[in-house]
C-alpha cells in the first residue's frame, strides 16, 4: 500500500490533522453560495468558519455546539458554551440542490464555512445568510 493513500486515510502525514482524521482538501468543498459543502458521504467538518462581510473569522468547531435551532423568524441559533451565535438571513433551511440544505448540513457537519452575503450578490434566490452575530 502506497505511504500516500495510508496518510491520506489516517491523517498522520504531520499536516495538522486532529483526532486521527485527515484534513479536507479544499477541493472536496462544493460552494453553493453562503455556505460550503462537504460532498464526500462519510465526510465530516470538524469545525464551521464563520465569515463576516467585514473580514472577521471565528471556527467553531462541532463538538462544541450544544444545540442547534431553526426559527424561520428568528434565524438559525447555535448555543456554543452557554452563547449563542445567530444566523439571520432568508431560505435557511431550502434546498439550493437536492438533499443540500444550510440547517440540514449543520447539524450533519457537513458545512465547513458560512459566509455573509455582500451587496454585489443576487439575494432574490436561494439560501442568504444576511448577518452573522457573536
């Protein structure tokens, strides 16, 4: 078996990788727009970035997350120790492609970043995540 392949599966190629899993490779990431996608079926974030309009970055990574909420009036809510971050925005739980939802893949870890839309782009459609609070 081929060193390559061994690292690639267990994460021991002294890249960074965690918990004994192998780092995403960013092309395995589908952009559906405000949020990532992890396309592999067994595939698992470890942590979500955050990403205002104004540059400002925070992980959050999964095993943190105590709860995960979806009010269509309030936004999507993570309660992360004893804090909440609020996700507000429009269509946060619609189906941008089949099986592919924002909430959905929250709570599967299937989302390795969400980001704030800017002004340039089109809200009329699809999942818009407007701001961004913690």
């Amino acid at each position: 078996m081929s060193a390559n392949i061994l690292e690639k599966y267990t994460g021991r190629n002294g890249s960074g990788a965690q918990n004994g899993a192998a780092p995403v490779d960013e092309s395995e990431i589908d952009d559906v727009g405000c949020f990532g996608w992890l396309r592999g079926i067994r595939d698992r974030a470890l942590s979500v970035e955050l990403r205002r309009a104004n540059g400002n970055i925070v992980a959050i990574p999964y095993h943190t997350i105590e709860r995960f909420e979806l009010d269509p009036s309030d936004g999507i809510v993570l309660a992360v120790g004893g804090k909440r971050i609020c996700l507000k925005g429009r269509n946060l739980n619609l189906e941008v492609q089949p099986t592919i939802r924002l909430f959905e893949g929250l709570a599967r870890h299937k989302v390795p970043w969400i980001r704030e839309a800017d002004d340039r782009e089109d809200s009329r459609s699809g999942t818009v995540v407007e701001s961004i609070a913690w």
